[in-house]
C-alpha cells in the first residue's frame, strides 16, 4: 500500500478516543480478552503509510489527532435509541454525517461497520465513486430467525439491493453472516471475505485452570450485556429449575451492565434466587482473571430477538478452557465445532439438560474442556483479523493509481 491512501472508516461504540490515546500513553486501555480491532487496523494503517480517519458512535464526544490518523467519538442523537420511525430517522441522519465527511474529505475507500446505520445509506458514495467496503460485526436477522414484519422486510430488501449493487467488498465475522448477505443479494457486487477476532498467544494462559470438576456448587459465569434480548433473564429460569433438579449444586455469576440491570435485580430478589446468582457488575480488569478462574462453564443464552454476528465471550470461554452452552442464534457454535454445546434458542429445558451433563458426567466436561484446542489456532492467526482481512480487501477494491493520487489530510 502507498503512503497516500486515504481512509474513513465508520467502527461500532467503543469509546476509540480513550482506547487510543492511552496506548499512546502507555497506559493499560479496560480489559479485553481480545485484540481491538480498532487497534490492529491502526497498527496496519501505520505499517503502511495509509491516512485513516475512524469515527466511533460513542457517546463521549471527542477527537484525538496522532500523525497519520485521526480518531473520533461522534455520538449518535437521543432520537437513535426512540422505537419506530423516529429511531430509522436517526440512524439515516447519522449515516449521512458519514457520507458529508466522505463528501468532504474524498477518501480512496469508506468502511463501515454493521449498525452504523441502514446499508443503503451508504448507496449515495457510489455517486461519489468511492468504494464501500462493508464489515459485517452482526448478522441481518438473528440466525434461523428471519424477519416477518412487513417493515422489516423491505429494510432486508434494500440490504440486498446495497450487497448486490454498491458494496465494493464484504468482510464477514463468521460463516452465518456469509450465507445472510448471499441470501439476500443474490450475487453481491464485491468479494466476501471472513475474519475472526484475534488473541494475543499466551495472554490467556495466565487465565487459572477451571476449579476441579467434582467441586461443588458447579459454577457457570455470564460475561455481557445486560439486556432481556442476550438472555439473561432465562438465566434465572435456568436457575431455578436447576436448583429443583439438583439442589444445591449449582451457582451462577453474571458480569456486565445495561438497560435491563435494574429489573434484572428486582427479580433475582422477587424469585429469592440471591442465594444461587451473584449479580457482579461491570467485569473490571483487576476482576476479569478472577471471574473466569472461578467458572466451571459460561452460558451464551442469545435470544432469537438478537441478530449476534458470532459472540466473542463464547470464544473467550472455549480458549480458556471453560465449556460455554450457546443458544443456537449464536454463530461462534458452528465456528468452534465441538468445543461449543449448542441448545435451541428461547429454550430452558435445552440449557438445562447440558449443564446437567456437564454436571453429572466428568469425561463428557473434560472432552469440552479440551475441545478448543482444535479450533483455536484461527483466533492467534493475526492473517485471519480484521486489519489484514481488510487490507486484501482494499487492495483489491482500490486501484494502486488512485491510492497515489490526490493526497489528502483528514480532518
């Protein structure tokens, strides 16, 4: 890649400025298991000479400049997070304060993350003759669960009208987001390609080994967002029906925040369930080495109402050694094979039944305890992340005459 290459790239939420400005300070950025993708499509932009300009919706607005990129927090507006049409008018107005940057700046290539907003907003660079590369983080509908509402539809529709017309590249985050953009675009304009999240090797050895599986309770750990669509609330069911089975021998922990924390507290008290689940909070670095040492298992219950592009603690669990019981809307089961113990979403009685295997058959734990040794080596193989996925993708998007041409400083 030439020095003049000039990018806009459209991330998720994360709060990029903070990220970034920290590493720059060599300071320790919030836990994560994995490498931000932010951060290794950075450290590839710096590799090669590439300008970048990243915008996160992050609510914290901000921008931070550091040579050849720029960074920024540009939130979205309060009508995004309204029902109806007052949220789809949002999400286009924020789309096309992405397109006016591009109008602005002329950059050789736009990215764009899934949720930044409606695909087809994004139609409007191709009069502009700048190539989109799109960045699929979640699937169109959640898996085995495509949409029926009349709405819903159409804004499928127009999905495919953007793969299949103007969406120069697609880099998918696993094999489900794959086959949804063939589905609905028929032949996509572009290539496809798939990446999957990277790990640092070794970083998730200093992780304890999992408690010995004859010590009871058993433990099973959730780590996410709390929201009634990731299923924390079938959690508490799962609770108390495994507590009428094998009382006594189970206990659950649940790690992260949101918009359902509060009820979700209300009714652990209202179901007097204080005693089999430790609602923990945010999971905080100092905290994080100690919530997986302390975990049997971890639980993925996803809901069907929730369209997860692949689920990342369900990774982080399996490379830890932890047996993780995914909800079947979760595509990290078919990427991880047998190290993942895939149940029917929505259903209770299906997670119940494997954690009660897992619990009352030590060889059927340890064959999943040891399982992701088969699999792991694509979440170490940094040829597989987002930044050289996306590299070969603007190689072949980007003309090498045109990525030296015209250079432009972002702003």
């Amino acid at each position: 890649m030439n020095g003049n290459l000039r990018i806009l790239y459209a991330a998720g939420p994360g709060d990029l400025v903070d990220t970034h400005r920290l590493s720059k300070e060599g300071k320790q950025a919030p836990f994560e298991m994995a490498i931000g993708c932010s951060e290794m499509f950075l450290d590839w932009c710096e590799r090669t000479g590439a300008e970048a300009h990243l915008i996160s919706c992050n609510s914290r607005r901000e921008i931070f400049r550091d040579g050849c990129y720029v960074v920024e927090n540009r939130p979205r507006s309060a009508s995004f997070w309204s029902n109806g049409l007052r949220h789809h008018l949002a999400s286009v107005a924020y789309g096309l304060g992405i397109v006016r940057t591009a109008l602005r700046e002329r950059p050789n290539v736009v990215i764009v993350d899934s949720g930044t907003t409606h695909w087809i907003v994004f139609s409007l660079l191709n009069l502009l003759s700048i190539p989109v590369i799109a960045v699929l983080h979640n699937t169109l509908w959640p898996a085995g669960y495509p949409p029926k509402r009349r709405s819903a539809r159409l804004l499928i529709a127009l999905d495919g009208w953007f793969f299949r017309r103007f969406a120069a590249a697609t880099v998918c985050v696993s094999p489900e987001c794959e086959r949804q953009v063939r589905l609905v675009a028929g032949e996509p304009k572009g290539p496809i390609f798939q990446s999957r999240s990277q790990f640092r090797r070794g970083f998730l050895d200093i992780l304890p080994a999992p408690p010995p599986h004859e010590l009871r309770p058993f433990r099973i750990l959730y780590v996410g967002r709390i929201e009634e669509s990731k299923g924390v609330f079938l959690i508490l069911s799962m609770a108390e029906e495994l507590e009428r089975q094998m009382p006594g021998q189970v206990v659950w922990k649940i790690f992260g925040h949101g918009g359902a924390s509060e009820e979700l507290a209300r009714q652990v008290e209202q179901r007097k369930l204080g005693n089999l689940i430790e609602i923990a909070g945010k999971l905080f670095p100092e905290k994080a080495r100690e919530a997986y040492g302390w975990a049997h298992a971890t639980v993925v219950p996803t809901t069907s109402q929730f369209n997860e592009g692949l689920a990342m603690t369900a990774v982080e669990a399996n490379l830890s050694g932890r047996p993780s019981v995914l909800s079947a809307v979760v595509p990290a089961g078919e990427v991880l094979g047998g190290a993942a113990i895939v149940v029917p979403a929505d259903n209770v009685d299906g997670f119940v039944t494997a954690f009660k295997r897992l619990i009352i058959e030590p060889s059927y734990y340890d064959a999943h305890r040891r399982a992701p040794e088969a699999v792991q080596e694509q979440f170490y193989d940094l040829s597989q992340g987002l930044a050289a996925v996306l590299g070969r993708a603007i190689s072949i998007v980007v003309p090498a005459d045109e990525a030296s041409s015209n250079r432009v400083t972002v702003s």
